[in-house]
C-alpha cells in the first residue's frame, strides 16, 4: 500500500471502468457458497457483466486478461479426477447454478474474446484454497473447522462426511496463477493441490493439529453439493512446471497462527 506507483480503486466490476493496464487478473466474485448464494443474482451479474467490462477494458488497452475460474464448471463430477478438457456435470437451475454457470459463461466470453478479437486470454480453474489472512466468517470448511476447534466449539460436519475436496495453500494458488499468466498457453488449468480427503478426514486432521478436545457435530448438508473432487494437474505440470508444495498438515499449522492472533488467542 505504501508503494508509489501502487494504486487501490473500489469499484464495482458491474459497472464500467476505464483504466490503463497491461495485464488484468479478474478475481471478483463472492466464492464462498454461504456468500454467493446470499445475492444469486449479483453473482450471476459478477461473473457475466463483471467479466465483460473486463475483457472490455482488456481489449481497449491490448492486455493480457486472466479469468479465475473454478473447480465448480465441474459440478459434481463424474470423471475423477477432473482433467481440463472434462465438460462438467452441473446443475443450471439450482442453487449453486449462480456460481457454477456463471463461470462457466465467463471461461465462455473469455474464449470469444480470443477468438473474435485477438486477445491475449488465460484460464485458471482454482479448487478449494485456504491459507493466513482467510476471512474469519469465509463459511469454507477449513476455516470453519480451524475457527471452531480454536474457540472449542464442535466441528460443524455437513451431511454424512464422505465427500471429499483437496485443499491447495494460498501460495501455491498464488505461484501457480502467475506462471499461468506468464506463461505462453491459454489454458484452462487446473489449479490445485491433488490431496484428496473426506470432510471426516479433514476434521480429523484439524483436531490432531489444532485442538484434540475437539468435537464432531453432523448438520444437514446443501443442495447440489459435489460428492468428491480432486484435480488432475498433469497440464500444468508439464506446460508450466507448476506444482503444489505445501501439505495440508503444514498448510493449516500456518493458518492456525494466523488465526489464533485474530481471534485474540496470542499466537
Ligand atoms: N462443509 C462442512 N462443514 C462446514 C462447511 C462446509 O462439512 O462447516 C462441507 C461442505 O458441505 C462441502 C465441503 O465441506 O462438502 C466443502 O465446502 P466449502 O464451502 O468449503 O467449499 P465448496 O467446495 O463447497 O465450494
């Protein structure tokens, strides 16, 4: 922030900017279930409108554009893992279709934009991340779980447990987008940390590392929620020599220093 030459604008990618740049990583949108289904239709607008004002503004200036899209143009997979050029099993009327399919119709404006115009485009597909600095109240697994074991409170287990994620470190995530960037090939790529573990597992490993006093709680789960999940990340291996360093057990040791100073505990 302290930088000269660094510049902080709030703006709202709905509406139009005009701005001089030479590269654009378009991350807005709500991520977090809990808050992109708080406003569907602000999401939905976000990802369509909001990424055409981008690629708008890429066009005007002649940058190179990359879209952060998401594990979630899989749906809930029927190949596994999930290989780039897999089409997804998703769901356009539900709940999470305000996420899903408005990535997906960003990856599709990003390929027109390409196509029709010439642009310098890359893709980025990123699975569940979690890392120091994570909001408090994100709503994401890892946080909750890390939040919860922390405050003694019960590890909030959604439906029965088997579902599995993988969970990728933030600078991992943040390597990986800029060797995308950088790099010569439009993509998509998977983005990710090919781990795979059931929520069970996930909250077991946060009881080992955090809190072993720690207890279970099993809630109802949300709809459309994709039973498993993990990346296949050959592509970016082989064409940009990216792959994911830190294990979740690191990961989350991390972000329970992070979090036990935010949440007034002493580090
Ligand atoms: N989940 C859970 N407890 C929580 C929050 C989420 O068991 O407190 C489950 C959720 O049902 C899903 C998985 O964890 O199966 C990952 O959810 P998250 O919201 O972190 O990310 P998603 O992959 O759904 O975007």
């Amino acid at each position: 922030m302290g930088k000269p030459n660094f510049e902080l604008i709030r703006h709202d990618v709905v509406e139009r900017v005009l701005l001089e740049v030479d590269q654009i990583y378009h991350l807005a949108c709500p991520a977090s279930p809990i808050h992109y289904k708080y406003n569907p239709i602000k999401t939905s607008k976000t990802s369509f409108l909001g990424t055409m004002n981008m690629l708008g503004l890429a066009k005007r200036c002649r940058a190179r554009f990359l879209i952060s899209s998401t594990s979630e143009v899989y749906g809930d997979p029927l190949q596994h893992p999930q290989e780039e050029t897999y089409w997804g099993n998703v769901n356009p009327v539900g709940e999470r279709s305000c996420y899903d399919e408005g990535k997906r119709v960003a990856e599709t404006l990003t390929m027109d934009y390409h196509r029709e115009h010439g642009l310098e485009v890359r893709i980025v597909r990123i699975f569940n991340t979690y890392g120091p600095r994570m909001a408090l109240d994100d709503g994401r697994v890892v946080s909750n779980f890390v939040a919860q074991a922390l405050k003694n409170e019960p590890l909030t287990v959604y439906g029965d447990g088997t579902q599995t994620r993988s969970f990728q470190f933030v600078t991992d995530l943040v390597k990986g987008m800029v060797a995308v960037m950088d790099g010569a090939h439009v993509g998509p790529f998977n983005i990710g940390n090919p781990g795979e573990f059931t929520m069970l597992e996930l909250a077991n490993l946060v009881k080992e590392v955090v809190n072993p006093k720690a207890t279970i709680e099993f809630r109802e789960n949300t709809s459309d929620d994709p039973s498993r999940r993990r990346p296949n990340i050959t592509k970016a291996k082989e064409i940009l020599g990216w792959e994911p360093k830190v294990a979740l057990r690191d990961g989350l040791a991390m972000m329970v220093q992070d979090f036990k100073k935010r949440l007034g505990l002493g580090a």
